[in-house]
C-alpha cells in the first residue's frame, strides 16, 4: 500500500469525512494496542477502504441489516465471538499527540479495524524488505529488524494470508530480476497479494448474506423487494475482486507516478519498454480504468449500505481523480466509459452510472 488509496475530499459530505477520519484514527489505535507504538509510524490511509469494506460486511454478519448502525464483530478463527467485541464498535472524541488541541472522533472495538491494521503492519514488513533489497536502504534494513517478530506473530494469525502474500512478494521480485516489460504480468504478483489481504478476512462460516435489495418487476403493487443472497465463499470472492483490482490498479499508477525517476536512476520500472510508444498513455490508461471498473462491479454486488458513500467516494471518486491527475486522460470518453458502467452493472458488463461517478 503506497498512498495511493484515498477519497476525493471535496466530494464527501462533512460528516463521512469525520468518519472516514475516525476509521483512520481507529486504526493507528489498533496497531498500538495489538502490535506496539513503534509500528503505528507505518500507517496510511490505504487500510482505511480494507477496515470499512469489511466493517460493514460483519454488520451484516451480526444481522443487523443494511441499513443499522451497529457491527457484527468476529475473531481470527472465523468464528463469532461476542465475546471478543461484546458492545460493538464505538466511537469516542479523545485527543492525541498529533492533534493536541481538538478532540477527534475514534472508532474503538472494531474488527474490520484491527484486521486492516494488521495486514498494514504485515505489508510494512515486506516494503521494508524491498527496500533493502532493491536499494539497500538503511531504513529498510532497520525496518525489518523492528518487524521481524512482528512479521511472524501475524503470520501465526494468518497463516494462509499471509502465505500467498509472501509468495507474491517473491514472484514480485523474480519478474523486476527478470526486467518484465509485460504491464499485467509484472502487476498480477501485487494483485493477488491484495486479493488475499481482502479475501482472508476472518468470515462467520455458515451464515448467508443479504447482499443486495433489487425491485422484482414480478412482486405485487406494495413494492416488495427481492432479496439476493451470498455465502461466505461468494463474499469471499467478491471481496478478492475488488483487493485484486484495486492492487493492480495500485501498481500501474506507481509504476507510471515513478517513470521518470525510475528512469533517472536505472531502476525496475514495467513501462520502460512502452514509453516511447505513441499509444502509450491510451495503453496504460486502458488498464487502470479497466480495474477500476471491475472493483466497482464486485463492489456494486456486495450491496453494502453502511460506510457506502465513503467507499463508493474512494472507488469511484478518489481512484479515477488519482488516475486523472497522475496519467491525464487521453481520451475524451474515459470518464463517460466509466460513469456509464455502472447502468450496465446489471447485465455484468459495467460498474457505475455517470449521476453516481462523475466528478463534478
């Protein structure tokens, strides 16, 4: 995770950015209390997608319904343990070393929370580990040092996560040896990496999901809605979309953000062998809209209501603007294309309506 993964501000109301903030505040707090205060000096606003996503999933786990305003919480096995958040999540006005003077809003006792500060911490270990790697950073080196253990306290919590996260970080690092000039080839390590981050939640086996109200032309005159549901390994799946296209959208737009000093300084970079090309924007835009279009659809199937207009505002909003600033579109109908997905989601073909997606 490398900063890229933010909401567009202007675009959310006062109170989601409270919120959103929270969750943020929410999860430095977590990697204090699970991990120590060392490790908070790598938290980013990545996680915060990663611990909202998944607060709202466990609010439905709980059977709350969509619309509520309380979470199901559950534990590292998998299993519903009340016990473990027995009052839900909560949110307190408390002041911190960095905000001294006004009180923030912090979410406490969440699970989605401390899942995502967990993978973030995990994650660091291994941006440490390249770092020493690739540059013989001393940073990196004494990253890894500090991590270590904590590197493998999480992977005892994790184990299957945490695996297919090493293992994509060592396909990652034969491909940039290899000098890899394929864009989806070099991506697809990093993608499947956060394809695990999401999908290795710890889910309540057993349980179906209401995933999504759709109007059902065939109910009667009093407008009832049909209810569409998911298992938990279609939940599962749904959520490994979106990890997995937001990852590869996170390592094309880095790639493109560090061309240039990739190239000043001889570094890796899988869009050497293109830059030249006349169609080299178009080619590399294509792909991160693509990805964009993809989270958006697995998002859309998800149907979630809570924390929904701070999520679809990171998706739809915040990733297309990054995309926008960083590459610069090409195409006069990129932003239409997307916009236009999502009334097209139906059919599996897009992801989002121009009303909903459109930067204003």
């Amino acid at each position: 995770m490398l900063g890229y993964i933010t909401p567009d501000k202007p675009e959310l109301k006062m109170k989601e950015y409270e919120m959103y903030s929270a969750y943020y505040c929410g999860i430095c707090k977590a990697i204090k209390k699970r991990h120590g205060e060392i490790p908070r000096l790598v938290l980013s606003y990545d996680s915060v997608l990663l611990a909202m996503i998944l607060s709202a999933i466990y609010n439905l786990e709980k059977g709350d319904g969509q619309s509520s305003n309380q979470e199901g919480n559950f534990g590292q096995t998998g299993n519903a343990v009340e016990e473990n958040y027995p009052a839900g999540p909560a949110v307190k006005m408390e002041r911190c070393i960095i905000h001294p003077v006004k009180k923030r809003a912090i979410v406490y006792n969440d699970a989605g929370i401390d899942y995502a500060a967990d993978m973030l911490v995990a994650l660091a270990y291994y941006k440490f580990k390249d770092d020493w790697a690739d540059e013989k950073k001393v940073l990196g080196a004494l990253g890894m040092v500090v991590f270590n253990n904590l590197h493998r306290k999480i992977t005892g919590m994790y184990p299957e996560t945490c695996g297919i996260i090493n293992k994509s970080i060592a396909k990652l690092s034969e491909l940039e040896k290899e000098n890899c000039q394929s864009m989806d080839e070099a991506a697809e390590p990093f993608a499947q990496l956060m394809k695990a981050a999401f999908s290795g939640a710890p889910l309540n086996p057993g349980l179906r999901f209401v995933a999504a109200r759709a109007e059902d032309a065939d109910q009667t005159e009093a407008g009832s809605k049909a209810e569409e549901h998911l298992n938990e390994a279609e939940l599962k799946s749904l959520l490994g979309e979106i990890g997995y296209n937001v990852g590869k959208w996170v390592y094309l737009i880095d790639a493109v953000d560090d061309l240039e000093k990739d190239l000043e300084k001889n570094r890796y970079n899988p869009l050497k062998g293109i830059k030249d090309d006349e169609n080299y924007k178009s080619r590399v835009e294509f792909s991160l809209i693509c990805t964009l279009e993809n989270a958006s659809l697995a998002l859309k199937k998800l149907g979630l209501e809570k924390n929904k207009g701070i999520i679809e505002n990171i998706i739809y909003f915040g990733l297309f603007k990054k995309t926008e600033s960083i590459v610069g579109l090409v195409n006069s109908d990129d932003e239409k294309n997307i916009d236009e997905s999502e009334s097209n989601s139906e059919s599996g073909s897009e992801a989002r309506s121009e009303s909903e997606s459109k930067p204003k």
